[in-house]
C-alpha cells in the first residue's frame, strides 16, 4: 500500500492541463503515493446539478490531502440554463465547489506565497517574497446572500431605509475564526524567521468585522513580541505594496481582501501562472494554483504549470515530506533562472507539459 492517498481533482479547463504537468513532477521524485481520480466541476452541475458531488467529498474524507486543477463558475442566469433538462426549475443553486470544500472541511488558512524566482522575466521586482495568510471560510464568502431584503430583516434597527429590493451579503467574521488565521501567520512567521506581520483591514470604515478582526490581531502579536507587527487599510496597502514592496513580508488577511491581495501579489511575482495556494485545516488540506480554469487554454496544454507545481510543493510540505519538498522548488528555481524553457506567458513557446519535464529533469 503507498504511504499517502492523494485526491486528484482536476475539475474544469487548463484544470486537467496543469495537474497532468505537475504528475510528471511528482512521479519523477518518486512520492510513495496513490493518486484518485475525482469528480468535481461545472460538468457535474450541468449533469447532476452538484458540481460537488457526495462521492468526491467521500473520496477526500478517505484520503490524507488533495490536489485541485480549476473550477470554471458562471453566472446565476447560465447557471440555471446550462443544467440539463430534467434539473431546471428544482431551486438548485449553484455554489463554488472550492468554497464549500473550505467550508466543509474547514480549511481555515488560505496561505499563498508570492515569491520572485530569480531570472522570471514578469517580476515586478526580483527579491520580493510575501506569504498571504488569507482567512478561508467566513468573511463575505460566507454564502449567507439575499435577492431581496427578507421581510424579517427589516424590523432590525439601521434596516429601516434600505430598499426592499437590495440585495443583501453578509459580512460574518467570529472571534475564532480572525484569531486563528493571525495565529497561524505569526506561528509561521517564527518558525521561519520571518521578521514582520501585516495585518489587512478596513477597520475605520468596515468597523464590527474587520474591526474584530484587527483586534484579534492585537490580541496575538502581544504573544509575539520577537515579530514586528504591523496593519494597514486594504486601499492603502495595495498602493504601498508597489510602492515599497520590500517593506512588506507576511500579510495576514480576511476572505475578501486576502483574495484581491493575492492577485495583486501574484502578479508582482511573475502572474497567475506563478501563484500557488494551499487551503489549510487541521486535518486536511486541498492544494491548488490560485488562477482560475481559464477557458480559452482549456486542453491545449500551453498554460504554466508553475503555480501548480509550486502547491505540489506545499503538499510535500505539509505531508511532512520537507526534503523532496525543498527539491521541487530549487528544480523550479533553476529552470526560471536559466530561462530556456519558458511558456507563452513568460514569453517563450514550451508547453505545459515541457515546462514539467523540465522541472523533472533538474530532480
Ligand atoms: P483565470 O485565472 O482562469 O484566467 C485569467 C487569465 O489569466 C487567463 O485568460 C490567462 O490569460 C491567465 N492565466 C491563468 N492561469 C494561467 C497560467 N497557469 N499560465 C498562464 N496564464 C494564465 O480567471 P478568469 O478568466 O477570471 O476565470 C475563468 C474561470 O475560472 C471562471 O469561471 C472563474 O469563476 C473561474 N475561477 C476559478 C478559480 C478556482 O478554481 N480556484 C479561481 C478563479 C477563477
Ligand atoms: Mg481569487
């Protein structure tokens, strides 16, 4: 039997293109792994009308990690259009699988290094090295969303003069859940000799949810007194991050923000191609690139496989496998710095797939 079972989740678009690349990868270090196909994405909606279906949540409830491709998310009006006939018209609504499995399997650390590999052409600046801890299961991306105001709603002071046709999303953040996302961004801060926290807000505006969340923030870095400890507003900092980047190392985020940092950083390290992510829990963990199934690549294996190769390195990590873990990304290094394979988005004309065995071949 192999030491690790590994959901593979290739899901929908460049999804199965960049999980094929990072295979190569994997299997050229030899990882004592079983990987098992499972189902998920806009085809099971269309289908089933469950783009998350019960035996893939199964399947990863029975396996140590997962690694996923993409999912592709459409609007409610294809949403309802798109499933097959027999399902229309049944109320089912459409829910980002990615979403649910952070929820369903709390995976509450969202955590995305944004590092510029010496030699990638699309640095915004060579050196820059930021790791977001965004939290990944309250916040706006609750799923707690109304059409309309609910008739109840409207007796609860401060709803008096809102329209009864608003369209209402709420804002949940607890006291857990802001304390142990900062938790883990300073846990990991000191494990890695990191020097400095930023803790991302709109606490004067936004101010019971985020303002909870910054003194969740205050709260912890007290225990930290080795860590500088910093927060900014989340306009501001996105200005001052391309100001001056090398003020900034961890930044420590709710949902919302810490998904529009991401691309932010992600870009400032080399694009979506380069960003990766892991969706963290205690018990388990779902790796994944941080872009999206971008569907016009779909299949035609010219996409970057980076970014998922490097959340194939978080997954070493986080199984404990710290020296293969360390191989991977010194074999990506390598290849970006000598800069003879390079796809399209960094400018050159290797395929995913070439891209890879590059990578496996530095192994
Ligand atoms: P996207 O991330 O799929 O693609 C945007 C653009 O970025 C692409 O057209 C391409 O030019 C570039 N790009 C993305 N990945 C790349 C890679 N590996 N190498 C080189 N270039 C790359 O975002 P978009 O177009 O906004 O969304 C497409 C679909 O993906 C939507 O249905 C959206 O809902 C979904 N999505 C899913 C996510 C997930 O599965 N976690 C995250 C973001 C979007
Ligand atoms: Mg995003």
């Amino acid at each position: 039997m192999a030491k690790y079972k590994i959901a593979w989740l290739p899901g929908d678009g460049i999804g199965k293109d960049v999980l094929d690349a990072t295979r190569i990868v994997l299997d050229r270090i030899g990882l004592d792994a079983q990987y098992i196909h499972g189902d998920v994405g806009w085809e099971f909606w269309c289908k089933e009308g469950e783009p998350l279906p019960k035996r893939t949540v199964e399947l990863m409830r029975s396996t140590d990690c997962a690694m996923f491709g993409a999912i592709t998310s459409k609007p409610k009006s294809i949403a309802d259009t798109e499933l097959v006939p027999s399902l229309r018209n049944k109320g089912l609504v459409y829910r980002s699988p990615i979403v649910r499995m952070r929820q369903k399997f709390d995976l509450y650390i969202c955590k995305r290094p944004c590092k510029a590999y010496k030699g990638n052409p699309l640095n915004f600046k060579e050196g820059i090295d930021f790791v977001i801890f965004r939290e990944n299961t309250e916040d706006l991306y609750s799923g707690i969303e109304y059409n309309q105001v609910p008739v109840e709603m409207l007796s609860i002071k401060g709803m008096e003069n809102v329209a009864r046709d608003a369209a209402i999303s709420v804002k949940v953040n607890t006291p857990k859940g802001c304390e142990r996302i900062v938790r883990a961004a300073f846990d990991f801060a000191q494990k890695h000799k990191r020097k400095k926290v930023t803790c991302v807000h709109k606490a004067n505006v936004v101010r019971a949810t985020d303002g909870l969340f910054l003194e969740k923030f205050d709260q912890v870095a007290a225990d930290y007194p080795g860590i500088e400890a910093d927060n900014a507003n989340v306009d501001s900092l996105c200005q001052w991050l391309l100001k001056k980047p090398f003020n900034y190392d961890i930044l420590v985020a709710p949902n919302l923000y810490g998904d529009i940092i991401s691309d932010l950083c992600a870009q400032m390290t080399g694009g979506l191609g380069f960003g990766s992510s892991g969706n963290i829990g205690d018990s388990y963990a779902v790796f994944e690139p941080t872009h999206g199934s971008a569907p016009k690549y779909a299949g035609m294996y010219k996409v970057n496989p980076i970014a998922t190769i490097l959340a194939a390195k978080m997954m070493l990590e986080w199984l404990g496998e710290h020296a293969a873990a360390d191989r991977f990304e010194k074999a990506v290094a390598q290849v970006i710095e000598e800069g003879k394979t390079k796809t399209y988005d960094m400018g050159g004309e290797a395929t995913s797939l070439e891209m890879a065995e590059a990578i496996a071949e530095k192994l």
